[in-house]
C-alpha cells in the first residue's frame, strides 16, 4: 500500500515553524552528526532566460488564470539548513522544471515546440524563507525530459543576491535514475539518497495531490550581514 500524508494548511504550515525541532537531550547532536551535504549539480541550459510574469511559489496557476497547470499537484516542501543544521532565514529559494509535456520555460525549447508548451504552467517560481528556514511550492510531479531519463526538479538558494547552492531534486526509485548521467554524477551514496524524495498521496485529497519533502543542507554557515 502506497504511504499517505496529510498536507497542513499554509498558515499552520508557517506556524508550525514555532514549535521546538528537537526535545530530546542530545538530539541536536546526532541530528548534526546524521546531516548529508546537499551535492551541488549543474544549473542545465534551460534555467529561464525570461523569467514568466508571475514568479510566485505557486505553478500550478499564473497570476489570476482560472485555468490550472496540466500535472500531478504536488506540495513541495522543506528547510534550507547550513552545515551545522540551523535554518537559513530570507534564503531565496528558487525552482524550474519542464512541464506535463517535457517543455521548458526557457525560449530555446519553449520556441522549438510552442505546440506542445502547456501555457498554464509557470514553470518556475520562488519562495523566501523565514527565520525557520521552511520554503513551501505548488507544482507538479516532475516528468521525463526527453534528454534526461530521471524525472527532476531544479533548485537555487540565493542569500543577499548571492548564490548558495545549485541542485537537483528526484524521485525516489524512479527507474530512470540509475540511467541519468547527472545523476550517477553523484557518487556518494548517502548524497545521493539526499536528492532522492518520496511522493506520496496526500490523504483525503480527492484529486490525488502529492507531496513531497526536501531539504537542502549547505556544506558551510553563511556569515551574517
């Protein structure tokens, strides 16, 4: 039986961010012990050369549209930590990834296949963190691009205009993974497991929405403005 999870509204999402992370003596410790550094991946060719109008945390619609983006909703989560698990504040986090149809946002495959572009797709969107490190997106499951095996999603985290990280985020078990050479790239196993998520059925959705969650562990601690 596939796992279910029940997704919190946004504003308990954000308010949960108030809650203590650990309780148990001792267990920041092992926490910082257990972290994996988030392996750094190329950006690709198609990080947007013109970023869409609407650069919100939500691609599933643009601006006011009534009409949703094509895809598998899925409520993408997770903490930007630094090297010692304290949360990032005011990381801007920022996603791309090709649409329901294989298509990037970026003119050099959107212009190549204008016919197969799914327009209600923003394709790219961006979330800025709070003092708890948690960014929240609505997207859709990732889908095969035709250069690439292994289902992805692409990630940046900037602090003061200045870039942080660049990676990739997967499926979990998708068979493509073990075929992708970007992913392969990464040779350490347990980085690789870092990248790798689950998606699973949010319970009680009726439009079979997903989930999924990623956090992304910096290899240092930025210094403070």
């Amino acid at each position: 039986m596939d796992p279910i999870i029940t997704v919190p509204s946004r504003r308990l999402f954000l308010a949960s961010a108030a809650a203590p992370l650990f309780a148990a003596p001792g267990a920041f410790a092992n926490f910082v012990a257990d972290l994996t550094k988030t392996p750094a991946q190329t950006e690709g060719p198609f990080y947007p050369n013109k970023l869409p109008l609407d650069t919100d945390n939500d691609l599933i619609r643009i601006n006011e549209g009534l009409t949703p983006g094509v895809g598998e909703i899925t409520h993408l989560t997770g903490k930007i930590l630094d090297a010692k698990g304290n949360p990032i504040k005011n990381a801007l986090v920022e996603i791309w990834q090709c649409d329901a149809n294989g298509v990037y946002l970026h003119t050099a495959d959107s212009d190549k296949q204008k016919d197969k572009q799914d327009r209600n797709f923003q394709g790219f969107g961006r979330f800025l963190t709070a003092s708890s490190g948690e960014y929240y997106f609505r997207t859709i499951k990732p889908v095969i691009y035709p250069q690439r095996p292994a289902p992805h999603i692409h990630f940046k985290v900037k602090l003061g205009g200045k870039s942080l990280l660049t990676t990739q985020c997967y499926i979990k078990g998708h068979p493509g993974n073990e075929k992708d050479f970007v992913w392969k790239a990464v040779k350490d196993a347990k980085q690789r497991d870092s990248v790798s998520v689950e998606f699973v059925k949010v319970k009680g959705s009726k439009i079979g929405e997903l989930a999924a969650k990623f956090d992304l562990v910096l290899g240092f601690t930025p210094e403070a403005d």
